[in-house]
C-alpha cells in the first residue's frame, strides 16, 4: 500500500430498534503507515459550520482498532471485541462520557485495499444509546474515482 490513500469512513447508528440506521460518510485523503505490525491512518476533516480541522488517527490490529480525534472533537476511542471500553468525548457543545461494547472487528487486508468493520453498542452516560457500525476503506489515492482538491 502506498503513503498517499483515500479514506472512506461510513458510520451508522441505529437509536431504536427497527429504525432505519443514520448514515454519515467522510472522503479525504490522508497517509497510510505500517510499523511494528500495526497499520496507522491518518487524516484531517473540517465539520460544516467550523475553521477548525480535527485530526484523526486510526490504529488497527487483529481484534483491535484505537481511533484518536484531535481538534475541534476531541477523544481517543478503542474497540476491542467482547470488552467494554470507556472514554470521554470532547465537543464544542459539551462533553460526554462513552461506552463502547465492540461485537465484531472485520479487518480485510489486500495488497492494495484495506476495509474495516466494526459493529458495536454505544452508551453515553451509562445510557445505551444506539447499535453502531463503522465501515472503513483504504486504498491509494491513484485508485480513486474522482479527485479531491487541495
């Protein structure tokens, strides 16, 4: 894989049950490293409304993925299957207390692709919140079918 890639982030939750999941997708380009058995995405994304880039690095291993955002969200989530995770989640409107219950991580390695999936329980304030899934793709920005702008 090469340095340069797209990332495809796809998010959905659903907050109850038999409700049609919420979907939120982010495109951008970013670096692709691997070291020590790890492999390591990073990139930038600006929320609509706000200056401010937030930075975010995703690691991931078998049976483990750590996402660390930095900016204008703030928080450093982990999943792991079968394991109850806390952490807080920094936003301009306040912050919240997480609790994130991974049911299933699905790491697809290729040559030239990487796809992601992680299914998990959402709780905020010890409140379950909503059932969540997290789709990653990565692949060399030359792969791409359109072309973002610097």
């Amino acid at each position: 894989m090469t340095k340069d890639v797209l990332i495809t982030v796809k998010g959905m939750q659903a907050i109850e049950a038999g409700e049609k999941p919420e979907e939120v997708e982010v495109v951008a380009k970013g670096d692709y490293y691997y070291r020590n058995g790890h492999h390591f995405i990073c990139y930038e994304e600006v929320q609509e409304g706000y200056d401010t880039i937030t930075k975010n690095m995703i690691k991931v291993m078998q049976g483990y993925v750590e996402v660390q955002k930095k900016g204008l969200t703030n928080t450093h989530m982990i999943f792991e299957e079968a394991k109850k995770n806390l952490t807080y989640y920094a936003t301009p409107f306040g912050d919240m207390q997480m609790g994130i219950s991974a049911t299933r991580i699905d790491v697809q390695e290729q040559e030239e692709n990487i796809d992601i999936l992680i299914d998990y329980a959402l709780e905020i304030n010890d409140i379950h919140t909503a059932d969540c899934q997290i789709c990653v793709n990565v692949k060399p920005q030359a792969a791409g079918n359109f072309h973002l702008a610097s």
